[in-house]
C-alpha cells in the first residue's frame, strides 16, 4: 500500500497545515481510501485528482478536524458529479454531525468490518469523548492501522497487534497527559508501537503548539525507529 499525509494535525491546522485526512492506495492503484477528511484536506485531496475513482471516505469520528471538508466536498461533487454517490463509513453520532453528512452525493455506511476493492477494513472503538474508531486495513500483504483520536486502551493495543506500519494520535506531550485526556502522548505512542511489535510508526495529530522535535524525542525513548508524519510525505507499506 501507499499512504500519503494529506494533513497532520489536530485539533486546529498549523499555519499553511492541515488537520488529520490520510490518502491510502493500494500497490496497484485499483483502491484508493481517504481517512478522515479535516480542514485543509479537500485541496490537497483536489491535488491528487481522484475525486472520480475514490473508492470510500472513513471518518474515524466526527469532531471536526477530522470530519469538516466533507462540507465542501459536496460542493466539489456537484460540479465533479461521479457515476455512483461516494460511500462514506462513519459513526452516527453526534447526531446534528452526522446529519450534515446525509447528502444525495454520500453513500452512508456504518463504520463495520467491510472489503472495499483490495482492501479488507476492520475497526474497534478508541477511547475518545465521542464514538470514535481505530481503522485496521489489510491489503497487498501488509496491514496499516490508524489509532484514531484516543488515550490507551487495551482493545486498541491489541487491535495494533503486527501492524506494518502504525499511524498513531500523538495529541499531546507526556507532561500534559493524564488517564482521562481525550489522547496518547507522545510517549505512550512509543510504547504502544513496541508493544504491538509494529514495524514502523508514525506520528500524527501534531498540535501546533507543540515543537514537533519534541514529541519526536519523547517517541523514540519506548520506539527509536519512531517518525513524524510529514505532510505531504508518501510512505510504503
Ligand atoms: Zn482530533
Ligand atoms: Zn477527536
């Protein structure tokens, strides 16, 4: 698979940045999935020129920096109209979110273990203020899996479990975690990458309030191999 970051941070953009929205092929080119769809990510989406043979959108939940260019999508698809509405998997609460999403241009799934194209996709639920999901996806003899937006949560470390490469909330610094924040820190994004024996891992949700060096040092003290999603950057899974 291919992953491309078509944004990295939450819960507002950097200057310039974008918020989480996560741009996944496979080898062949035949499936591609975007995974969530945050501010700043339509125009980046814009760039790869896919919005025809975008296969599905996953929202992994719906607080905005993960859900608000599905507005403007819409617009998108107006003056872009596809043959078939685009399938959309996502929770259905908050409800008065979920409704903006009810669109003749969306196609509105449940976030359930489904196959799309090439791609076989499982969730569990993260650990968050609001129904939220950790995304699994097998494809090409690789497995990526996005944590979401969450805190620990052994069910999460268990769905990681092998993971080729982990994409993983890295919301906030160990010094401003705590058993009830809303997501890991740096360093327990560490931890959990070691223990699901993950091979590769990435960084993400980077707030721009943080220096991200930081949260990379405080990452690589459990995972020394641990890196910072790079907008823009193209990964091979
Ligand atoms: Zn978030
Ligand atoms: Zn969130």
């Amino acid at each position: 698979m291919i992953l491309k970051i078509l944004g990295n941070n939450g819960p507002f953009p950097a200057a310039n940045g974008a918020c989480s929205g996560y741009l996944l092929s496979s080898d062949s080119g035949k499936t591609r999935v975007l995974i969530d769809c945050g501010p700043g990510v339509l125009s980046r989406l814009m760039a790869e020129d896919c919005l025809e043979t975008l296969d599905a959108v996953i929202l992994t939940h719906l607080h905005y920096d993960h859900m608000s260019d599905m507005l403007p999508l819409q617009y998108a698809l107006q003056f872009n109209p596809r043959k078939k509405a685009l399938p959309v998997y996502a929770p259905e609460e908050p409800e008065a979110v979920a409704d903006l999403l009810r669109r003749p241009c969306f196609d509105l799934w449940p976030a359930e273990d489904v196959t799309i194209g090439e791609m076989r996709v499982s969730f569990t639920a993260a650990r968050h203020p609001v129904p939220t999901n950790a995304v699994r996806v097998e494809c090409d003899g690789a497995c990526f899996v996005f944590t979401g937006d969450t805190n620990e949560d052994a069910l999460v470390e268990l769905f990681c479990d092998g993971a080729s490469l982990l994409l993983a909330d890295c919301g906030l610094s160990e010094a401003d975690h705590s058993f009830t924040a809303p997501h890991l820190s740096a360093l327990l994004c560490g931890r959990l990458a070691e223990r699901a024996g993950a091979k590769r891992l990435l960084l993400t949700h980077l707030n721009p309030k943080y220096d991200p060096m930081l949260l990379l040092d405080e990452a690589r003290a459990a995972f020394p191999a641990a890196e910072l999603a790079e907008l823009g950057g193209v990964y091979y899974i």
